[in-house]
C-alpha cells in the first residue's frame, strides 16, 4: 500500500473521516492514553486532525500538541482546524519520511491513530518514535485496516518497543530497555 496518498486520495479520506466523526465519537479513546496537562503529545499521521481539539484540551494550556504527517494537505488542514478552533497548543508538521523533525526525548506521549496499515517499513517509523519519546514516553498505537495481532507483531519485530497493553482497538506500548 501507498504511504503517501494523492491530493485526490487525501481529499476523499477526510470527507471519509468527517462523516464517520458525525455518527461516532472516536476521540473518546483519548481519555485512555493517560494524556496529562502540560505533557507534548504527537499525534502521528495526524491526517485531517480529527483528534486534535480532544488532544489540545487534556494537554491544556501549558501542553503542546504536535500534529505530524507526510502529506502537505493534512499539515494545511490541521493548522487551519488550529487557528479556526483557537487551538493555540496544536502546531502542525510535515515530516520527509522516517525522520521526525523533532528533539530527541522531547516527547511524552505519541498516539498513531488509523493509520499503521499504510507505513512501507515499520520498524524505521517505529524507531524515530522512539527517538523523540522521553525514557518514560509511551506510544498509543491503533492496528488501522489489519488484524491486531499483525500489528502487534509488527510492533515486536521492530525491537523498539514492548507491548504493556492490549484492547481490542490499540496497543500500548513502552521503549525497548
């Protein structure tokens, strides 16, 4: 599968999400990722930014919440939600690949929501994550469009991470030791 949708792809995913956002209510499951006021959080193929104003509240005003997409129209997308919802802690960022433009351990939490099914080479997306995440940091992430055990295994083979938690939507997990 493609990592980078076209501008048409792109366009259709996010009418896709605005439509399911209206009969569901996805950005619950962030009351569960132990995000805490003043924390920076990555939401990680962040897409249309549909869990941005979700992340932006529990972060709180101390808090930053750093939105991260290799595509230019979901980073235009999200900085327009930011600014058109006064979501002064969401800060968009277009990333080249595997490579974060983040600090090292500058991260406390990161969630990848809907979307791992799509990443060429996981290990690489996985090991940039853990670059940017504190010792302590923990990643949130969703299965997307596979089985939750392809993901998980996915996941282990990285070597970057050990799984603390499974649900049937997501895995938490923890840096590798």
């Amino acid at each position: 599968m493609k990592e980078h949708l076209s501008n048409t792809a792109f366009r259709l995913m996010t009418v896709a999400f605005r439509v399911k956002d209206l009969f569901s209510r996805r950005t619950d499951i962030l009351a569960e990722f132990e995000i805490m006021e003043g924390m920076h959080v990555v939401d990680y193929g962040c897409g249309p930014g549909s869990y941005l104003k979700a992340a932006s509240r529990l972060v709180g005003d101390t808090g930053l919440v750093t939105a991260v997409d290799i595509h230019p129209l979901a980073i235009q997308a999200v900085n327009e939600k930011a600014f058109r919802m006064g979501l002064t802690n969401v800060m968009g960022l277009l990333t080249r690949g595997y490579d974060t433009p983040l600090d090292d351990h500058s991260v406390h939490i990161v969630y990848a929501m809907d979307m791992f099914h799509m990443v060429k080479d996981p290990t690489a997306m996985l090991t940039d994550i853990r670059r940017i995440l504190v010792p302590e940091g923990v990643l949130y992430m969703e299965s997307g469009h596979q089985p939750m055990e392809t993901a998980k295994q996915k996941i282990l083979d990285s070597g970057q991470f050990v799984i603390q938690r499974s649900t049937d939507r997501y895995v938490q997990c923890r840096p590798e030791a």
